[in-house]
C-alpha cells in the first residue's frame, strides 16, 4: 500500500472586502479551505445555493460575521 500524503489544512480566514466570487464576481462571504489545497471564495447566494457539495470537500471555512452560512449546519 502506497501512503498517501495530504498537506497540513490552513485555518482559513474570512475573505478580504476585495475578494470575488468565483462564480459570478459579486463580493465574497465564505471562503471554503479543500483538503487538497487552495481555496474556494463564494457570494452569500452561492455560497448557499451549492451548501451541500461545499461541505462534501471543505475541510475548513471561514465566512464574514455578518453571514450565516447555511453549510455550517450541515458541516456539524
């Protein structure tokens, strides 16, 4: 059997007033850290909207205070 290695997750960090969607460019709310590496920044609408794949591979997230991120529900 051939381990297999996974990087250390970061502790992710609510996104910056400048960060985008990925997905439509509106103003980020959650950033979503995968196991892989790298990141996924989403708008409150699809941030939402794709909730329960999101939490299918985040292995952390982050989402500005003023959001309520209806994945966190599901993640617990």
């Amino acid at each position: 059997m051939t381990p297999t290695l996974t990087p250390p997750t970061e502790s992710a960090a609510p996104p910056a007033a400048s960060e985008r969607c990925d997905r439509c460019s509106a103003a980020a709310k959650l950033r979503v850290v995968l196991a892989g590496g790298g990141d996924l920044l989403f708008c409150g609408h699809h941030a939402n909207k794709y909730a329960e794949d999101l939490v299918k591979i985040a292995v952390d997230f982050a989402a500005e205070p003023e959001f309520t991120w209806r994945g966190a529900v599901l993640k617990k």
